[in-house]
C-alpha cells in the first residue's frame, strides 16, 4: 500500500497486533494485517554480523529466551531463540523475525513504518550501515513508496534524506515540544512527526500541519485518548489494540 494512498486518520499496529500476541513476531503482524489496518509498525537493529533483524530492546532478556545484547548475537543464533513464549506459552516457538520477513508478508497488504533503533547507528556510515541496508531492500523489492522509516536518531533520517529516491521519513521524539523539533524535521525532509501523545496539544499539531508534517501519536490504547488525539487533528495513532475504536477506513475498505 502507497503512502500517498493512505486515508487518514491512520489507526498504526504498534509492533503489530501487540495487545495479544507476541510484539514484533509474525503472527502479531499477520493478525494486525487480518485486522484490516493500514499501516503497521516494527523496530529494526543489527546483529553482531550486520543483518537487519526487528526487536525492540536493545537487549533479549524481556521478549525472547535468550540473554544480552542483540548485538552481540549473529542473525543465525537469534533465529534459534524463542520470542513467544514469554506472552504466554500459545505462542512458544515463535521466532525473531528479519526485516524481509516482514515486509514480504505485509507486502500489497498495508504499508510499514520502519523503526530505525537508535543503537545500531554508526557515524562512519559503512557500506552495511543499517540505514543503507534498510534503503537497499526497500529499492530492490520496489518498496520505497510503501514505506516510512523513522527514528529517534536524527542522523540516521538525515543519510536517508540524501539518498535518491528518498523514502518517507518520520522523527520521533519523547518529552520535546521546542521549535527546534520543526526545524530537524525541514532540514531532513520529513514526512511526519511522531511524538509521544503526552506532548500534544492542538497548536503544536497546527504548528507542524502549516510545515506540511503529518503528526502520528504514540502508543494509545484506549477509545477515549484515541478520540481526544483525533480531535485535536493527529493524523494517527500508534496502538497496541488496532481494534479497541474504529475511527474510519481499514484496509479492504476500497483503499487503495
């Protein structure tokens, strides 16, 4: 699915459907797909031998059977551990999925927001860089127009900015509402401005609107924060619960 398809206001599957089953597994981001959502979010960082592989935390120990850090794990050894059975047992066996896992099951189905992580930038910016490994893929699967990519680091937004083409960027802040936020996201060309819920109000939302930005609130999960946000004129909502409101078009809806 095209960004430039999408209706708005977006209901965003945070780490797919995480309210009942395991966050960033497959089965949460089939089940957010069946859902009828139009966009689905995951976090990507590197494994010790440089694969893109979507887990949030930095470290194993809360979502998967293994311990210490991503990192320090080749994309083999991960894919021998179980990040399942730590929801409740239903979900044992399910594995870490890779970024092309993903994107090939969400593929024609609805687009994807890319969590850059912000430890697996590298200033030296290497050929693997995570940030050109996600561009390379989003290029040789023809992905680049169904997809937004975003981050916390702002420097990892800016090397994709100055690649051609560019894909959708969006930053994501916490505990900022300063005009400076405007500022980065002019200097990179971003798309949109994903900022904790708690940091909105209507002028800052009509504050980015004037720049042209789209304005996505994360993580809310219930009906009435949800309607509260899209009141105020947010374009979406991350949630963990993509059924808890229905606040307009799903997919299968005569989206294309």
């Amino acid at each position: 699915m095209k960004i430039d398809g999408l209706r708005y206001p977006l209901i965003i599957a945070h780490r797919g459907y995480s309210a009942k089953y395991p966050e960033n597994t497959l089965i949460a981001f089939e089940k957010a797909l069946e859902s009828g959502v139009q966009m689905i979010e995951l976090d990507v960082t590197l494994t010790r031998d440089r694969k893109p592989v979507v887990i949030h935390d930095e470290t194993l120990d809360r979502t998967t059977s293994g311990r210490g850090r991503v990192a320090d794990y080749t994309l083999a050894e991960l894919k021998m551990l179980d990040a399942g059975a730590w929801f409740t047992d239903r979900f044992s066996g399910e594995p870490i999925p890779t970024l092309t896992e993903v994107l090939a099951l969400a593929a024609g189905r609805a687009a994807v927001n890319i969590e850059i992580k912000p430890e697996a930038y590298d200033p030296r910016h290497p050929a693997d860089a995570i940030e050109r490994q996600v561009w390379n893929l989003l290029r040789h699967q023809q992905l680049m127009k169904d997809v937004l990519v975003s981050s916390f680091e702002a420097r990892i937004l800016a090397e994709l900015g100055r690649m051609t083409p560019k894909p959708a960027l969006g930053l994501l802040t916490e505990g900022r509402t300063d005009t400076r936020i405007f500022d980065t996201c002019q200097k990179i060309g971003a798309f949109s401005w994903n900022a904790l819920h708690r940091d909105l109000n209507r002028a800052r939302i009509e504050s980015a609107h004037d720049l042209g930005l789209k304005v996505f609130a994360y993580t809310v999960n219930t009906p009435d924060d949800i309607l509260a946000l899209i009141d105020m004129g947010v374009d979406g909502i991350y949630t963990d619960e993509p059924m808890v409101v229905d606040i307009g078009p799903r997919c299968g809806d005569g989206i294309s």
